[in-house]
C-alpha cells in the first residue's frame, strides 16, 4: 500500500518478513508535464539486502502542485516515510541564447544611430542592495574578460549603500557608459529623506548633474552647485532608465520605496526615456535556478515574482529581465554571462533607439 499526504494507492510491494528497512532518496529531474520523485528501499533479509526502487508521478502537473510532499510506505512490517521538496518546471517561456560570443560580438562592434551622441547613458537605481554596483561589476567583468570589483557593492547585511555620488562606469571601448546613484530607502519618521533623492535623480535623467556630484539626503542640487549643468544636452541627459529590484526581496519591498520608483519612472515616461527593470539574486529566490541557470524560464517562483514585480512597479513583463551577478564566483560563468547580456543588450537598443530619434527630427528640421 503506497501513502502519499494521507492518500491511499494500491502498490505491489514485497513482504519483508518482519526485515528491517534502510532508506535513502534519490534525485531526478523532473520535466513541463511529468514530475517524478524516485525511492531507494534497502530490505536486510538474512544480513543481505535486496534493493527495491519505488516512484512517486505527478501527471498533467500544475502550478499548485508545487511544494513538500510525504511519501510513507506501508505493509504488514510497518511503513517508513519520508517528504522531498518538488519544484515544477513550466513550459520554457522566454527563449534565451546560451553561448555568449553571438551576444557580445555585436555589442563591442556597435555603432550609435545618432552622430553626435559620443555615448549611450544607462542609469541604474533601486533599494539599497538590489545590485545596482553588482551588475556593472558584471557586465565589466564580461567585456573585459577578467574579473571587474572597481565599483564597491553594498551588502544586503548591512543595509548602507557604498554609493555616494553620482558615478560614470565606462563598458570597455564600447560607446555605452553606466551612471550610478545612490539607493533609494524609506525616509525617516520625522520627515527627512534618507537615502537617494528621487528630484536629484529626475534631474541626473533631464542631464542635470554633473558626473562626481556627491549626493546630498538633506538637500537637492542648487543651481548654482559647479555640479549643476544648467542647459544640458542631449550627451548630458540618460538615454534609458534600469530599475533594479532583487528577486528575493520583491514582496518585502517598502511601499514607499516603490512610489520613490514609480515616481522616478513616470518623470522618464514624460521624458520619453525607455525603462526596463533588471530582477537580480535569482539564484536566492529560486532553488531550481540556483542549481542550473539555464532552467530560469521554467521557474514557477521567478514567474511569480517578475509577475508581483510588473504589478508593483507598473512595468510589462516583456521588459522585466531576471539575471544573477557575479558574487562568490571567482571563475567566469558562460550561463550567467549570457542572461546579463540579454538585459544589457535590449538596454543598448533601447538607448539607441531614443537618441536616433533626434536625429531624425533634427534631418526634418533641416
């Protein structure tokens, strides 16, 4: 008699007379429609064991069927159990290019749409220890095929970001540059912001602030700060706006600290200024992930969570990308390379788009 969650199923299983049983569990992989959890039993007959295997299928599995399961078995000798953690593995629902040379060789060969634009400006902003200086360190790392530490990160323990003003991090020889700001955070009870400014950072979008300005929580940027670009242009302004949230932390967010990025994000949308939302830590938000990367589009947890994200930040699912950053590693990850690549180059494209179409208006205007 086989057991499951107080269910019971007619199993053939042999008598053991009164042997005593040794058992341990085995892995195996699991697939979109067939979920499998197999069984080792060791039965001790006469100082000789004879292995049994019994399995465990869920068919036509869903969504909900996801979770810790008990599997007891039962005869006249008594029963043993044991539970196992079954994750589901969705249809694969988001194509992803595994080798990394075909990614990267046409970003390090691009050309801007606009001749007077000098460089492609992305900027980077979210809660303290989303990952913001993580994912530079990244994608340095990558381009530069060796690992890049430069741009301190904040640790997610100790709550304080290592960014203090408003830093340009350059991507190889390529024409694309990162700005960095400092984390957003809930302000104090008495009305004083902490963390980063959401004005100073609508004003860093509209090409306001110079590089190296160094963040005031107390204040906004003067005009007359010598950091305050009075009449910027369209090199000042950022070219594509990346929120960055980490996967784990979706649902804990502060509900202040989200209005700060909604608040940020439609002074972009006013702006025209394309947006995307880079999801981090997956490989802490996600067991299955953590394991192989390559399974991050059949995730039910990193669904679920690009899904609250979209409803919390307002943003599509199409523009949310879930990545991991370099972090423990000290070798480099082809597989993790090429998620981070996958983001970066739609926020290329992205920031290409939007300058090439002041190009086109300045042609028409001529």
């Amino acid at each position: 008699m086989l057991q499951l969650d107080g269910k019971r199923f007619l199993h053939k299983m042999p008598q053991s007379f009164g042997a005593d049983r040794v058992r341990h569990e085995e892995e195996v992989q699991t697939s979109a429609s067939l979920l499998i959890k197999k069984f080792k039993h060791g039965i001790i007959v006469n100082k000789t064991r004879i292995c049994l295997h019994f399995g465990l299928t869920i068919k036509d599995s869903a969504k909900e069927d996801e979770g810790n399961y008990r599997l007891t078995l039962v005869n006249n000798a008594g029963s043993v159990s044991s539970s196992a953690m079954v994750y589901i593995e969705l249809n694969e629902w988001r194509i992803v290019q595994w080798e990394q040379d075909p990614m990267i060789t046409p970003l390090k060969n691009f050309k801007i749409g606009n001749d007077d634009v000098r460089e492609l400006r992305i900027l980077l902003h979210g809660p303290i220890g989303a990952g913001k200086s993580s994912i530079i360190n990244t994608i340095k790392t990558i381009f530069e095929g060796k690992q890049f530490i430069n741009c301190l990160a904040s640790s997610v323990l100790n709550g304080e970001s290592f960014t203090k003003t408003y830093q340009k991090f350059s991507v190889g020889t390529s024409p694309f540059s990162f700005y960095d700001v400092m984390g957003l955070e809930k302000d104090h009870e008495k009305g004083q912001t902490n963390g980063a400014r959401s004005d100073d950072i609508i004003k860093a979008l509209k090409g306001h602030i110079a590089n190296d300005y160094e963040f005031k929580q107390e204040v906004s940027i003067y005009e007359d700060n010598r950091y305050y670009i009075k009449n910027p242009t369209l090199n000042d302004q950022i070219h594509c706006l990346v929120s960055v949230i980490a996967a784990d932390k979706v649902s804990l967010m502060d509900d202040e600290v989200i209005q700060k990025m909604r608040t940020i994000r439609a002074e972009a949308s006013k702006l025209g200024i394309p947006q995307l939302v880079f999801m981090t830590r997956v490989d802490e938000a996600c067991k299955l992930t953590k394991e192989d990367l390559t399974k991050i589009y059949k995730s039910k947890k990193i669904k679920e969570n690009m899904e609250k994200c979209s409803n919390r930040l307002g943003v599509p699912m199409n523009c949310i990308f879930p990545l991991k950053n370099y972090h423990e590693e000290n070798n480099m990850n082809e597989k993790l390379n090429c998620l981070a690549l996958e983001a970066f180059t739609l926020a290329v494209h992205s920031a290409n788009d939007y300058v090439t179409q002041f190009s086109h208006k300045q042609k028409c205007v001529e």
